[in-house]
C-alpha cells in the first residue's frame, strides 16, 4: 500500500542527502520524491510516497524524527489530505493536432509548446488521471513524459507547523 509522508525539514545544505541516505540505509524503498522551499524560508519540505504496510510507515516516521534536521513529519492520509502530481507529455500531432487538443482539453491539461509535428501538453492531478491521459496518448506517439512527485497538504485547518518539540531535537542521532 502506498502512503505519502510529508516531512518538513530545516532549509539548508545537505538535508535531502540526508533524509535520503536514511532510506536507502535502512532498506526503504522512495516511489515518489518532491522537495521545495515553504513560504518560510528556513524550511523546506519534502514529500514521499513509500510502498509498505504500517510497520514500515511507523519505522520510516521514527527513524525520519531522529534526524535533527527535520522538523516534524506527517503522514498524509487519502481521505484527509490533497495531493497532486504533475506531468509533462511530448506527443506526435501530424494530421490528430486536433484529437489531442480534445483529450487535453477533457483533461484539463495545458499546451505549453507546440511546433509543426508536436504537442507538449501539461496535466496535473492525481495519479490515476495523469496515468489515463497517458494512456490515451500513446496510440498518438508518445516522444517523451517526465514527472513530478507527488507534492500533497492535509485538508483543513491542520498544518505541519502544528507539532511538539522533540526530546532528541538538538542530538545527532547518526
């Protein structure tokens, strides 16, 4: 089962080496990573979706709050949270220019380059519409897709900013 942690972590050099190196350490396997700078400036956050059952969400939680560098760590739940992804799609157009702008329009995704023989078309969403869009492009000619992570916020009025001072804070736990 897959399961989004949004883990908000001090904004500085190295931090993502770290998280990662965590992960890759302990045996953890990361679906989908996005990392970007918050509205305050000294931190970031960074969104990953893990595939595993609720042991290895609550290892990956405890191991992850070890880090000094992270400031709190949530756990975005399907029904509690909103998260999007998004993609970039390079089809053939030729003499279907105008089935694709239909698709795209149904989809509510957006050309963002568009020469004699290609479309590029940008889609955002969860993951199964931006996997039925791609799926339907392919019988087009599909050139090129490249994705974001999953990038996701808690419905409400429920922030990450909204957490407890950790014992441990200032220790170097690695």
């Amino acid at each position: 089962m897959k399961h989004v942690l949004s883990v908000l972590v001090q904004n500085q050099p190295g931090v993502l080496v770290r998280v990662t190196s965590m992960f890759s350490r302990r045996g953890f396997n990361i679906d989908s990573l996005a990392v970007g700078v918050t509205h305050v400036p000294e931190y970031s956050r960074i969104t990953a979706v893990i595939c595993g059952n609720q042991a290895v969400v609550n290892q990956v939680v405890k191991q992850l709050e070890k880090l000094v560098e992270v400031v709190n760590v949530q756990i975005l739940e399907a029904s509690a949270s909103v998260s999007r992804g998004m993609a970039m799609l390079k089809v053939t157009a030729g003499e279907r220019r105008g089935e694709i702008l239909k698709l795209a329009e149904i989809f509510r995704a957006s050309v963002v380059d568009i020469s004699e023989n290609t479309l590029t078309l940008e889609v955002t969403g969860d993951e199964d519409k931006i996997n039925a869009l791609v799926e339907l492009l392919i019988p087009y000619g599909m050139l090129e897709m490249t994705r974001t992570g999953l990038i996701g916020l808690a419905r409400g009025e429920n922030t990450i900013y909204q957490y407890e001072e950790r014992e441990n804070y200032e220790e170097n736990v690695l």
